[in-house]
C-alpha cells in the first residue's frame, strides 16, 4: 500500500482523497497540508486524515512516498521540487505548469532525484479515450488530417474559488481550466504541433466566456479546439483520417466511420472512476518502479503547447512553436 499525502483540500483535492479512500488496496491518504486546517478537522476525521500547515512536518515523515498536488497551479513547480528534493515522488494535477520552462525544471528535478512525476489528465483513461488511442495508433485511419474537440462545464461557475481568478494561475482564459483537457489529447493523439492561433471572450461580467483554437500540426494535420464553458457538460474529441474518422462523445462512446462503408460502427463502454484510475497507476508505477503512463516528454510536450496557446490567447495572436 502506497502512502500518500495531499497538498491542497479543495473541491478537486477532496475528490482525489474520495476516489481511493477506503476504496483501494493500492493506496491511501494520510496527510493533508492546507492554510487553514481548522477549516477540514470535520473531514479529516471522517477520512483518517492528519491535516496540518506544516509542508516539511508532511515531506519529513518517512512513511509518505506519494504526495498529490491540487494546489494552485503557480506553485506547482516549488511544490514539485521541494518533493522530490526529499525523496518523494509526485503526482500533480493539470496544468503541470504554466510554462515549458517551469515544466523542465520539474521534470529535471524528478530525474535528478530519481523519483517520478505524474500529471492529472484523468480524461485519457476514459474507457473512450484510450480506444480511441488505440485505433489513431494502429493506423486503420489511414493518414490524420484534422482532429476537433469541444469540452464545455457548466459545473465551474458553480466551485469558482479566489485563486482561480488571479490572473497569475490562469493564462488563457479557460484554456487553463477546460481546455487544456482537450489540448492534451490533441498531443495525444496527434503528435507534435507547429502553430496554434486562438481567441476569447468573456461576456456578462465572466461568468460566461467562449474559446476556439486552430492548431497546425507538425504532420500536416490541422486541428480545432473550443470550450464554451457555460454550455451544459460536453465532451467530444473527433479524429479525421483519409480512410475514415472517430469520435468520442462523453467517457463512454465511440463511433467508427470507414470509405466504403454505410454503417457506422457504435462502441458502448462501461464507466470507470478514472481519478482512481490514474491514482493507482501512478502507485503501481512506484511499487513496481516501472514508468509512469504519460511520460516526461509528453508532458513536456502538452506544457509547450499550453504555454503557447496561451500566449496566443492573451496576445491575440498566431504563434509559432
């Protein structure tokens, strides 16, 4: 059983503690490092947390091996390092950081220590989305030419907190927040990119705002990414290719279009908790000391891109990677 702390309690920290606590024989949480404690003592309990302030009393304790970031993002990378300075290994939700800069000396420092480092991009490991890596791997698409995605939340209007509007955590609008879930299958899926060139609007004072992206991929392939966030919840990533096309929609559904074909092909999956998914990957990978799902380089990659599709959002302008 891999021991665990979490930094941040939060809505999305309490639902990484929720996805595996008493629910896995993988992992546990037993610390938790907040500003305020006395805020989460009703939760700590219920959970078999120790909650403190104290970040070196957690990074000190031998017991711990994993620790979990869900902090806010422009401290992921000092967090990132003070982990793995003591031996620690680190699982860190999107964005790993805010520039490629940032990621690289996360990543150096990990190697350096020879601990390892996980980003939170739970939407991969939906049963759709790895099916979908599958058959873009396998080359039945033939040549990729375009790839579109949409993920809209109504749901962060609801759990909007201080820091997430400080305009240092987030760079792009809600590039940072939703469509970096996209953006990250784009890489995924399609590989290296060349340019991006976006744009975004906040309407009603923001609590609605709009985005759409055209990527340039390094292959040839083109590529487009919106996130109306308001919208009620939506998901969809569709991949083109000279012999055929697939979409997913949701965690869920698959659909397969080939030339000469007239019937589609419909592929219904079962629902997985893919928080638990990824945790228990990631602590498998250090028990077992093999590597991680999403290796440094992808997440290198998916950071350069981010950190170039922000810029071009707040510059309103196409950059070229």
């Amino acid at each position: 059983m891999i021991q665990a702390a979490i930094f941040g309690l939060g809505r999305w920290g309490q639902n990484l503690v929720n996805s595996v606590q008493d629910g896995s024989n993988v992992i546990r949480f037993k610390s938790a490092v907040v500003q305020a404690p006395e805020k989460y003592q009703s939760y700590a309990k219920d959970n078999g947390l120790h909650v403190t302030s104290n970040a070196a009393e957690v990074l000190s304790d031998p017991a711990i091996q994993m620790v979990v970031l869900a902090t806010p993002h422009h401290l992921h990378n000092s967090q990132i390092q003070a982990a793995a300075n003591v031996g620690k290994h680190v699982f860190c939700e999107k964005p790993l950081a805010l520039t490629l800069q940032e990621a690289q000396e996360a990543v150096m420092a990990c190697e350096k220590a020879k601990v390892l480092l996980g980003v939170g991009h739970d939407k991969r490991f939906w049963p759709s989305m790895q099916e979908l890596k599958k058959i873009v791997a396998s080359g039945v698409l033939g040549d990729l030419i375009h790839i579109e995605g949409i993920f809209t939340n109504e749901n962060i209007n609801n759990f909007q907190v201080a820091w997430r509007n400080d305009a240092k955590n987030v760079p792009g609008g809600s590039l940072t927040a939703t469509g970096i879930h996209v953006l990250d299958a784009f890489t995924n899926l399609m590989g290296d990119v060349k340019s991006v060139d976006g744009i975004y609007y906040q309407r009603n004072k923001g609590t609605q705002d709009t985005m759409g992206i055209l990527f340039e991929f390094s292959s040839g392939a083109t590529g487009l990414l919106s996130s109306p966030r308001p919208a009620p919840v939506f998901w969809r990533v569709h991949v083109f290719g000279s012999l055929g096309n697939v979409e997913v929609r949701g965690p869920h559904q698959l659909t397969i279009s080939m030339v000469g074909k007239t019937e589609q092909e419909v592929q219904q999956f079962e629902p997985i908790n893919a928080l638990k998914f990824q945790l228990e990957a990631f602590a498998n990978s250090i028990a077992s000391h093999k590597n991680y799902l999403i290796s440094p380089a992808e997440i290198l990659r998916t950071v350069k891109v981010f950190e170039a599709a922000a810029k071009s959002i707040d510059t309103r302008s196409k950059v070229i990677l």
